[in-house]
C-alpha cells in the first residue's frame, strides 16, 4: 500500500525514537566499560556519555592483570565464572536438546509420549523460586551443590520444554515422502531417523540448539541459589563484584556485563527467523 | 510407464507401512525415544513435589541439624498454611506482583503493537532497524538489570537526561524511593520485553490478508476502521499468546529487579519470587517456603490447564 509522505516522517520519527530508547541503556554499559576509574561515577557536568580517556583497564581487571589503582585485589578473576557459565550452558544445552529431540521425533512420528506436550508447558510455567527448594535438597544429597554439572542438570530440566516444543513443530512440518522410501527401503526406523531424518534436520536443530543455549546462558537465579562460590556463573560474579570498602566497581561489572551480553545478542539475531516460534512452543510461525 | 511404477511403488509402500513388525518397530521405538524426556520430568516434578508436599506440614529447616526425611518429627499440623494466609508480607508482595503485572504487561503490549503497525509494510533501513529493535530481549536479564542500575542512579544518565530538558540539576535518587524504585523497576521490564510483543504481534500482523484489506479501502473503510474490523480479530488467537507468555514471565520477575533494588528500599520492590528467595535464603524456613510453592503451584497448574487448551485450539486453526 502506499504510503503518504506524512506518515513516512512520522513513522521515521517514532522508529528513531524507539531506536534511541533501545540503545540509551546498552551504549551506557559499552561505555562504562571503557572508562578509566575517574569516570565512573562522575556526575552533573563531569558526567561523560563517551569515555574520555578509553582504557582497557577494566578487562585487564576482572581478569586479573591489573589492580586498576584499586586498593583491592581481586580474590579471583572472572575466568572461572566465564567457564563456569559456558559448561553449564553447553552442557544443558546438550541435555535438553539431546532428550527433546529424541522425545519430539518419538511423538511426532509415533505418537508416544502423549502426557509430555503439558507436563512440558507446566514445567516450564512454574516460578523456579516455587520449586528450588527439594532441587536444593536433592543437589545437596547428590553432591552436586556447587558443580557446573549440577547447574547443567538443572538448565537441560528447564530448557527441554523449549528444545521438545522447538523440535517437535519443525518435525511436524517436515516432508516424510524421504523417510517413507527409505523405509521401504528396508532401512530400520532408527536407522531412518539417525542417518537420514537427523542430518536434514541440521539447520532446524542448529537454531534450536542456540535457542536454548540463550537461554540457559542468561540464567542468574538457579544459579545464584545452587552455587555459593567454586563455580558461580559470570551474573551471579557480577553480582558480588562490589565491596564496602570501594563501592560499586561500576566499570569492571559493565566489562563483565559486556562480555555476558554479547554472545546472546548475536547469536539471537542469527537465529531471527525462529525466535517466534522458539518463544510461543511452536504455536507461532513465522 | 512411470504412473504404473508409481502405483506399485506406493502399493509396496502400504504394505510395508502394515506389516505389524515394522508398526511394533515404531511403538518401541517411540517409546525409547520419549523415555529420557519422560525420566527427566519425573526426576523434577513426581519426586521434588511429594518431597515439598511432605517438608511442607513440617517446621523444618536446613538449620535443624536432622535430614529432611527426618522432618515428621516436626511436623506442625498444617500451621505453615495458616501462617500464609496471615502473611501480610506474603500477601503486598504478591499485591506489588500484580501491580508490576498490570503496568507492564499493557504498556508492553501497546507499544509492541504500535511499533509491529509501523513494521508491517516494507520500507529502506525495515531490516537493520528490526534487528536492533529486538536486541533487549536478548540481553542478559541480569546484565539489563546492572544496566538500569547504573542509568537510575542519581548522578547517573536518566537524572542527566532530565536536567538538561528541565535546564536545572534533577538529582533524583531512584533506586532509594520506594515509588520510583518500583516505577525504575518497571521501565526495565518494559525495555527489556516490549521487543517480544513487538517480535509476536509483527508475525501475526504480517499474517493478515492483503487483499481483505484492499477491499475494505475500496469500500471507503479508514485505517483505524480496517484495524479495528480486521487485523484485531484475525490476530485475536497471537493477541492472547502474546498476553499470556508475557503474564506468565512477569509473574516470576527477579533477575532484573533483585539486581537493581535487592527487593528495596525495605520490601517496596519486593515481588513473590524475591520474597521466597529471601525466606529461602535469609530465614531458611524452608518448611513455610515449601508451603508458599506449593500453594503458587496449585493456582499456577490451573492456569496451566487452561493455557494449553488454549494453545492446543491456535494449532488445531493454524493447522
């Protein structure tokens, strides 16, 4: 339809004014983590929305090269919560999508397992705060309180409604004329769905697969109530980065913060196309 | 030549599809395949609630110094529920949950609607705009929540922005105030999620026939007109998915809130999830915390039920 040259003005108006509201917040952290110590926390005219004097300082920081003219050292760097949160996050992400495909495949071709399509959207219903407490006890009787594969348990638990419901519509939709010949074939059905119905499916499982590792990568409260210190994840060390002697360390949280955000961020806008359905459990489609 | 091959390709492929083996093949088969799915669920909800149904009648606590198995021994005769029932704290806290819920929720919706109405023709820059438009839903909640701390301090950016419209110094200490911590509180949300209304009702939008609409300019219908008699019912079905996620995330707002405020000043920022994290964990009664989640359960699962019939007609329509 064509559009009027007043509209066009407004809606270029009203878009750069979302835009400008979207990157206010962001643009702020990026530059805090650039911004020697002075400028941390300059305010009324010495506030700086770009960092004067850019460093590297608070990097060098959180990781430990460097005591940023702090009178604190770190008693450790950011390394091990970065680990932490990539193998608990790849992990889960292996656990959900390994059980969830495998579950999607079983009921959209055979039909099994009927009860888990609500069991599914209940889990994943339910507050975390409402049942963390037996996890909390049974982690604790486990061992694995404090463990990034007790954290990866629990993410593939949580995320598996997302990687089934995922899994399940792109299944549905698939064409099943290859898996039929094949069959006749003579192959087995197992046979079917590992060497023919899995590799045709790579893209769909790629997409679903970093769905749910942003997921579980940007988990803070499980985290924060099963790990107390050894293997804490990058928010939850964000988070404790701030002592009464010094205040907020506000650049080297953003540093941290910067690197927290930027894997998700890319990783969402590569999987665009399935955000929609990854978000609605396959009711959606775009 | 090639219809006859046809025609006995799919008679071979009927029968192979009958044989009773090959049929019992798929049954076990999609049994195995839905176990570890089916293992997984039970390993966190048949255990895990009978586990909270049972601490629940109980006073014990991790502090108790006996395993929980053991907690019968404390068992309280159901005072846990009657103590909740008379928690005021329990109860402004999930007063101050409804209210961040009746706040956000609209205002996100509205201005994800509005924004999916400006993206639903094409236009030069429609790509790169939409991709940055969607970035804060993907942004770390925790890491959003770090980043309003920051823009709501009181020498911070919000204050400078503020000051330089007002032409004086604002000095506003949000964060400290207990109804502008909840209104900062809000903001973030609806920062961080209106992309995801935006992202569900644009989908829908795009969904809605082209030629209905040429019609409906033809027979002289105005734009509000067409939105009103056309797009609002074909999208009612995305409407309420839409509504319902973003209800039901809001309900369990903590990342972002808990950093920004720590559920402060005093409980004014303190939603349900943040006020069971802090019995959890600062007066670890566990045996009340158990009983406030399985109350929220219950009313939860019914709300659940209800959802997934929901959905269950959208696929059925869309199908």
């Amino acid at each position: 339809m064509k559009r009027s040259i007043p509209f066009e003005i407004f809606r270029y108006a009203a878009i750069l004014a979302a835009l400008a509201v979207t990157l206010v917040p962001i643009l702020w952290m990026v530059s805090m983590a650039f911004k020697p110590i002075a400028e941390w926390s300059a305010t009324g005219a010495d506030l700086t929305w770009w960092p004067k004097n850019p460093t590297l300082s608070n990097f060098q920081f959180v990781f430990g090269e460097s005591t940023n003219s702090l009178i604190v050292a770190l008693d450790r760097t950011a390394l091990k919560p970065i680990v932490s949160s990539l193998l608990s996050a790849v992990f889960g992400t292996a656990i959900a999508m390994s059980a969830g495909t495998a579950a999607a495949y079983g009921l959209s071709r055979f039909g099994a397992g009927q009860n888990l399509q609500l069991a599914l959207i209940q889990l994943r219903l339910f507050p975390p705060m409402a049942v963390m407490i037996p996890v909390m006890i049974m982690w604790a009787f486990l061992n694995f309180n404090d463990t990034w594969w007790g954290l990866a348990l629990i993410y593939g638990i949580v995320t598996l409604p997302f990687a089934f419901w995922l899994m399940k519509t792109f299944f549905d939709d698939m064409p099943r004329e290859i898996e039929e010949a094949a069959l006749v074939e003579g192959c087995s059905r197992l046979r079917v769905f590992t060497r023919i119905t899995l590799p045709m499916m790579r893209a769909p499982l790629a997409s679903a697969a970093l769905f749910v590792f942003i997921l579980n990568w940007s988990d803070y409260l499980i985290a924060l109530l099963l790990t107390t210190r050894e293997w804490v994840t990058i928010p939850v060390y964000m988070a404790s980065l701030s002592s009464s002697m010094t205040g907020q360390l506000y650049g080297a949280k953003a540093a941290l913060g910067l690197i927290a955000a930027v894997p998700p961020v890319i990783m969402g806008i590569a999987i665009q196309r399935h955000l929609v359905r990854g978000l609605t459990f396959g009711a959606l489609k775009q | 030549m090639s219809a006859v091959t046809a025609t006995i390709a799919e008679g071979e492929m009927d029968a192979a599809l009958a044989k009773p083996t090959l049929r019992d093949e798929g049954a076990r088969l999609g049994f195995r395949l839905t176990l570890p799915a089916q293992i997984l669920v039970l390993f966190i909800s048949a255990f895990p609630l009978l586990m909270q149904l049972y601490i629940s009648v109980t006073d014990w606590s991790p502090l108790s110094g006996a395993g929980w198995w053991s907690a019968w021994e404390m068992w309280n005769s159901f005072a846990n529920y009657t103590d909740l029932a008379a928690d005021t704290r329990f109860w402004s806290a999930l007063e101050r949950t409804a209210i961040v819920m009746l706040v956000c929720v609209p205002a996100e919706f509205l201005l994800g609607l509005a924004l999916a109405t400006l993206f639903a023709d094409d236009f030069p820059g429609k790509r790169i705009f939409y991709s940055i438009l969607l970035m804060p839903m993907m942004v770390v909640p925790a890491v959003a929540g770090y980043m309003f701390f920051m823009l709501f301090q009181s020498g911070g950016p919000v204050n400078d922005i503020l000051s330089r419209i007002i032409g004086t110094p604002v000095t506003i200490a949000w964060l400290s105030d207990p109804t502008l911590a909840l209104i900062a509180v809000m903001i973030a949300d609806i920062w961080q999620w209106t992309p995801l209304m935006f992202l569900i009702l644009l989908a829908g939008l795009v969904g809605v026939p082209e030629d209905q609409m040429k019609a409906a300019t033809l027979l002289g219908a105005n734009a509000w007109q067409r939105f009103t008699t056309i797009v609002l019912p074909k999208m009612k079905t995305i409407i309420i998915i839409a509504l319902a996620i973003r209800v039901i995330e809001n309900f369990k707002i903590f990342d972002t809130l808990y950093i920004m405020t720590g559920g402060g000043p005093g409980v004014a920022t303190e939603t349900i999830s943040v006020y069971i994290y802090k019995v959890t964990t600062q007066d670890l009664i566990w045996g009340y915390v158990a009983a406030i989640a399985l109350a929220i359960l219950i009313v939860l699962s019914i709300v659940a039920v209800y959802a997934m019939k929901r959905m269950a007609k959208v696929r059925e329509v869309a199908a």
